[in-house]
C-alpha cells in the first residue's frame, strides 16, 4: 500500500544524504523537508498498519492494545 509514494520520498531522502554526505552544511528548509518526509512515511506506515496491510496482523495489534492497557503510567508519575 502506497508503494509508489513511499518509494519518491526515500529517493528525496537518498539525494539530500548524498548531499549532506559531502560536508554540505544543513540548511533549515532542508530540514524542515527532511521533517515534512519523515512524518509523511511514519504516517503512511501507520495507516497502512491500521487498514490491515503489510506487515501487520490481528494477533499483534491484540497484544499491543492489552500491553498498553496493562502498563499505562499511574496519574502521579505523568509528566506534562
């Protein structure tokens, strides 16, 4: 799922790590693009995830649901 689109964003990720390789100094748009990359794969991963495809099955999202249940932080330790 999203093959393509996650594909075009490594290759834009791939060509700033051969620019930045070098010795190019980060510039902050780049930066800012670099983030911009980066949440749209966790995001597309994430939906993918969530949709049922991929590397992802019942089982595991069962188990993760009761471990996050399970060990949630008590109210006096949560920092804000």
């Amino acid at each position: 799922m999203f093959e393509g689109i996650c594909e075009a964003i490594h290759r834009e990720m791939d060509s700033l790590e051969d620019k930045y390789s070098k010795g190019t100094q980060l510039s902050g748009q780049d930066l800012e693009h670099i983030d911009t990359m980066a949440h749209a794969l966790k995001n597309l991963k994430t939906y993918e995830a969530m949709c049922g495809g991929g590397e992802y099955d019942t089982r595991s999202r069962r188990s993760t649901v009761r471990y996050s249940r399970e060990y949630e932080p008590r109210e006096e330790y949560r920092r804000y």
